[in-house]
C-alpha cells in the first residue's frame, strides 16, 4: 500500500530525506540538470510516496507568501518509472492542498513540460486551470503553466 508522508518544510527536511528525493530525481529525470538541490531544503516543504519501506515518488513546493494572494508551487514532481500511472501524483498533490489550506495559502501553481501530457491531465483533473505568467522570465516557455483556487 503507497503511503504519502510530509518529511518536512523549510529547514526541517533531514539530509537523509534529501538524499532519497536527490536519487529518485535523478532516475525520473534521467539526463536533466538536477534541481532539488538549489537551496530547496532551507526554503521548501517535501513530501514522500513510500511504498513497502522504500521511498518510490516525491514532491517539492515552495511558498510564495508576500505575492497576493499568498500561493505555493509545486515545482518538482516524480514518480519512479515502476510505480507510475497509480494515481500517485494526484494523491500528493492532494496532500499538498491540504497542508496549504493549514497555512492560509489560497493558490497553487505547477506546471508541466509540454512533453508530459500525464502530468499536465493530472493537474486538470484536479481541477487546476492553465494560465500565463504575468512576469514574462518567470518558469519556462516549454511548459504549460496550472493554478488553482484552494478558498472557492
């Protein structure tokens, strides 16, 4: 049975956490710079898909409270390539909704690259809506950009 489990937010994430969401980034993101380790730790809340002992998916999001409204983005998502297709995703940002609506957060952003549809139908089942960035160097232009209002 697949567990999702907060390992902790801004300066609480272990380094041994960080070493199991470090592995799995670069299996389910075999060929691309790694990102998790650009000052996430201190600055992020991470999240853990367990499955019979072993960590098998993450999530990081990052909050954005001077911004109005306040919001959180999601900015790396993975999944082990085994374990994929499960739902998974949904269910940790799911968990991510949750500890935000504890913080008086009252957006999400996320984004998907244009090549991962099943991440992006994941957001929109979910009810996330694409939009545009307002800033024009925010995120990337080889991604499709979701928010979604946690307080409607």
């Amino acid at each position: 049975m697949y567990q999702i489990k907060y390992v902790g937010g801004p300066g609480e994430t272990s380094d041994l956490e960080m070493a199991y969401i470090h592995r799995m980034e670069k299996i389910c993101f075999e060929g691309e710079k790694p990102y998790a380790y650009v000052n996430k730790q201190e600055r992020c809340h991470w999240w853990v898909i367990v499955y019979e002992g072993e960590r098998v998916g993450f999530s990081g999001l990052e909050l954005f409270k001077t911004w109005n409204p306040k919001f959180g983005f999601i900015f790396l998502t993975g999944v082990l390539p085994a374990h994929r297709n499960q739902g998974l995703k949904k269910r940790l940002v799911r968990a991510m909704e949750k500890k935000l609506r504890t913080l008086d957060v009252y957006r999400m952003v996320s984004y998907a690259s244009y090549d991962n549809l099943p991440s992006a139908n994941s957001l929109i089942s979910l009810g996330y809506k694409l939009y545009q960035p307002s800033d024009p160097d925010w995120g990337t232009k080889w991604a499709y950009f979701f928010r979604k209002d946690l307080w409607q």
